[in-house]
C-alpha cells in the first residue's frame, strides 16, 4: 500500500490518496503566510483510518514546510499531537516573539 501526499495550494490543504485512487483519502487543511504555515484541520476517511494515513499527511507537509523554511503552527490537535510523539519536528514550531505584556 503506497500513500502519496500532494499540496493542492488552490484549495489550501495537503491531500492523501491510497495507491493511487483518484478518491481522496484524507486532508490537512492550512492557512500559509511567507514565514507560517498553520495546520487547522486533519480529516481522515473512516474507510482509511489505521492505515498511517494522517501520520503520512504530517511528516509529507512538515517535510516540505521544512525545506521551504516555514514555521509551524499546529493549531489542530492531531497535527499537535503529532508533533508532541515526533521531537525531531519540534524545531518547526511557532514561538511567538512578542515582548508585550499587560
């Protein structure tokens, strides 16, 4: 079972189809800047959930967002979470860099 994992940048989200079926197998929605990209929501079809689906629309756009020196914001839970179990990406996270306070 191949998963290949293509940025549809028009429709704003990273897709995931299961060798090669034109049916789409899951979705990582962003919201992308110049210096950011914010993941906000990860779907996953419940005929494909299990099989490594999510995990491969995570590391594919982390991957990228790496090479094209983006920050991450991982504004949706899984992304998040992801994240959290894979320390080698926490290099990518957002810190905000504001001085303000109240």
């Amino acid at each position: 079972m191949a998963i290949e994992i293509s940025d549809r940048p028009e429709a704003r989200r990273y897709e995931a189809r299961i060798d090669g079926a034109p049916k789409v197998a899951g979705f990582a929605e962003y919201i992308r800047t110049e210096e950011l990209i914010a993941f906000v929501h990860t779907e996953v079809s419940p005929e494909s959930e299990g099989k490594g689906v999510g995990s491969a629309l995570v590391r594919a756009s982390l991957d990228e967002a790496r090479a094209a020196g983006l920050r991450v914001l991982a504004t949706c839970p899984f992304y998040a979470g992801w994240i959290a179990r894979h320390p080698a990406y926490g290099d990518l996270l957002y810190q905000a860099r504001s001085q303000v306070s109240d």
